[in-house]
C-alpha cells in the first residue's frame, strides 16, 4: 500500500509526531527524554527551524514547528535516526525504535493556538498524567507557558503574542476550555488514520480553502526543484558508490539479488536512501538496478526489518555531504 505523501513547504507550521514500537515505552527513562530536548535544540538550530510547542509522551513525541527554506523531511529524519540510537543504547535493545516513519501535517496560522492546546494536553489524553502534574512536567513545553520550568527550545513570549494570549491565567483558561469549539484533535486523528495521502494530499493540510491550496501548489513546485536539483547534484551512482563501500561490496554486487545477506541488505539500503532521502522515484531506482517497481516497494518493506537500519542510513548520508 502506498505510504502518505510528505507534504511540504516552506516557512509553514508543522505538526510532527512520531510513536515509538508496539509497547516500546521509548521515553519510559528521564535520560532518554533529556536527550531528545538537548538533540531536538540541536536540530532545529541546524535547519533553521522555530519550536512553538513540544511534548513527550511515554512512547511517543509530538511537536509543532515553523520551517524556513530547509526540507522538514532531511531535519526530522536525522533527528530520529540519532535518537532511535539513543533509545537502543540506553535501554540495551536493538532493532527498529518507532513504528514508522514521522508523520506530519500542515496547518494554518491562524489553528497554531488550537495545535498548541492539542499538542500540550497529549499527555493527559492518554490518561498518562493530571494536568495539575502536566503544569510542572518539564518535558512538555506546557510547564514553560505556566511559568515553572524554562527551555531555549520556546519563546514563551513570542508564542503567545503569536497566539493572541497575553497572560499565563488567560493561557491555563484556553487550555481548560479544551471543549469549546475545537475539532483540530479530531482532525489530527484523521490525518493519523488516512491511508492513501496520494489522492487526497489536502488532507494533511489543515486550514481554509485558500491556504490549503496555496500549500499544495508550494509542494508541487518544491518536487519540481528537488527533481532538478537531484539530477544536477546527487547522482543515483554517487550513493551506489557510498552503499557499496560502506558494506564492503563490490560494485557489481548491486545488480544482483540475495536473500538475507549483504547483497540484499545492500540493496534495500540503496533503494531507501533514494527514495526518502533523496526522492528518486520508484521507477528511477528501478530501472538502475534493473528490476521492477513492485521489486522496489518489497524491498522498501523488508528494509523496515533490518535491525541496524539507522546505522546504515546515518553512515551513508555522513558519506553523501
């Protein structure tokens, strides 16, 4: 089945969220949580991104960004990919860390606030805390706007003025109001459960009509450019090179099938990094390994099964900058 489009623009408000494993528990450790505030500052200065919110849950994350010119899609999956490290390391595991790749949504300036509050009261949602407990929870940017803990991630006061809220009481009163006139929970939950983004990418754009619109024509502009830009740049040969290398193959080794070993792990590491990273088509990276399409698809699964996956995808891409 295909796998939802990563809609993306710039200078947009993101909602980004990312579940751990089947009863993972990935943030079940206050080290690990730690690292992921102290990784995420990391990233979002590297990519020149803004963190209006953020919220860490027992084996999930949610987070609400604004991007500038760089690709969400190369910040968040390197700020994942470090941190499924980090969760394997500390908890003495090995193997895939989330359950799939990051999910995100666009949405309008003026559905921040209510993004905020949704974002904020994750925790309690999931029956993992009170809010009372949520007021002094440091990782959850709820306690910065409460005024009982402090992070560079936030701006407290930019995000409220943003926001229109001019007061902690007037912020904790919204929050509460969490009754009032407010779908954007349900609509987050749709987004989640949607299966085929392919014919209805405005789904994950949540906003009015105009904006919604305006954020698909920015995305069908941005595949254009990323397509020159590959073609000019980033060669299908330059990451066969890398692969290759990386896994001690020869260079031949690439074209020709196996099963369960280097040559196939090889493979489907190629087809991964083409695709997600540097987003060839499936049929670009068919025809340069000279199989077919629904060949590739099976091997984009079965790579979602290779235990030190991370590891590799971090190796090649250190090697591809």
């Amino acid at each position: 089945m295909s796998t939802k489009p990563r809609i993306v623009a710039p200078g947009v408000i993101y909602h980004v969220y990312s579940v751990g494993v089947h009863e993972l528990q990935m943030f079940k450790k206050d080290e690990i949580k730690t690292f992921f505030l102290e990784q995420l500052a990391k990233t979002i200065k590297k990519y020149c991104f803004t963190c209006h919110a953020f919220s860490i849950s027992l084996n999930q994350y949610s987070l609400v960004l604004q991007s500038n010119d760089q690709s969400i899609s190369l910040a968040m999956q390197h700020f994942n990919s470090i941190l499924a490290k980090k969760v394997n390391k500390v908890l003495n595991r090995e193997g895939t860390a989330f359950s799939s790749r990051f999910k995100s949504s666009i949405v309008e300036d003026d559905r921040l606030k209510e993004l905020i509050r949704a974002v904020h009261l994750e925790g309690v949602q999931l029956g993992e805390m009170s809010l009372d407990e949520l007021d002094h929870y440091k990782f959850c940017s709820h306690s910065v706007f409460m005024g009982n803990c402090t992070t560079e991630l936030i701006d407290k006061e930019a995000v409220l003025k943003k926001i229109g809220i001019e007061s902690k009481e007037e912020y904790l009163q919204f929050i509460k109001d969490i009754g009032c006139n407010d779908d954007i929970t349900s609509k987050l939950k749709e987004i989640k459960r949607a299966k085929q983004g392919f014919l209805d990418p405005q789904l994950y754009v949540i906003g009015k009509a105009d904006f919604v619109k305006k954020v698909i024509a920015l995305d069908r502009c941005r595949r254009l450019h990323i397509a020159n830009h590959i073609s000019e740049n980033v060669r299908m040969e330059t990451i066969h090179e890398k692969v290759a290398r990386l896994l001690i193959m020869e260079d031949e080794d690439l074209y020709r099938a196996g099963q369960s070993n280097v040559r196939s792990t090889g493979r489907e590491l190629f087809v991964f990094i083409c695709k997600s990273r540097y987003e060839f088509s499936g049929a670009d990276a068919a025809r340069y390994l000279r199989v077919t399409e629904s060949a590739v698809s099976r091997m984009l699964t079965r790579f979602k099964n290779v235990e030190n996956k991370e590891y590799l995808i971090e190796k090649v891409l250190e090697e591809m900058t």
